[in-house]
C-alpha cells in the first residue's frame, strides 16, 4: 500500500515499497533536496531519499516526474516552502554529477 496521508511538516516523502531507484526525481531537483542511497533490499540496490528538507521549494517537479507514484510534495497551501538558494542550486549540481548521491564531505 503506497502512502496516502501526507506526514506532518514534511516537504516532500518517498513511499519506499514503490521506489524503483530510476534516479529521476534527483535528477530534476533543482535545490539538491533528493539524493539517492545504498539499499540492499531494493530493486536496484539503492532508494531515494530526502536529505535537505529544508531546502525544497515545492516545485514538484520530483512527483510529476516519478514513473513510479513513489514520491510526493506537500501541498503549498500546508507547508511554506524554502526560496530557491546558491547553496542549494550548487548542491544540486554536486549530486547530479557524483551518479545522483552526495559527495563524501
Ligand atoms: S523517480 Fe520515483 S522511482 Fe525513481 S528514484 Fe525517484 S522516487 Fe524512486
Ligand atoms: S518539490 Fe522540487 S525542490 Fe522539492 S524535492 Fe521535489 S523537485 Fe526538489
């Protein structure tokens, strides 16, 4: 069963038993709030997940563009959203370029 109730002060959530591990929705975050990490129970050995809340905007871009239905955004007339930063566009970027997960520190 997917997650139908949105959790409390959360942004953006990723129901596992429907993640395949495409990379998608970290591939179109523009603010580097999506990373994927090691999983070994999944399909693909890997999950989405949700590494820097605070910095989604709610453009929902993630949700439209999972094949899955695996990942969902608060509804903006619920959560108030994060302005898009440098910092978070440049993390973004980072991930992209390191195979969708973060970089080691
Ligand atoms: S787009 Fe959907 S299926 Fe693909 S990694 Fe993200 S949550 Fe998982
Ligand atoms: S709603 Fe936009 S900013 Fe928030 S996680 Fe999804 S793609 Fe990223």
């Amino acid at each position: 069963m997917g997650i139908k109730q949105a959790p409390k002060n959360t942004p953006v959530w990723v129901d596992e038993t429907r993640c395949k591990a495409c990379d998608m929705c970290v591939s179109v975050c523009p603010a580097g709030v999506l990373s994927m990490r090691y999983d070994a129970s999944s399909t693909l050995g890997a999950m989405a997940s949700v590494v820097y809340e605070d910095s989604c905007i709610g453009c929902t871009d993630c949700e439209l563009s999972c094949p899955d239905f695996a990942i969902f955004v608060a509804d903006k007339k619920e959560f108030k959203f994060a302005k898009l930063t440098t910092e978070a566009k440049e993390r973004s970027v980072a991930i992209k370029n390191n195979n969708y997960r973060i970089p080691k520190a």
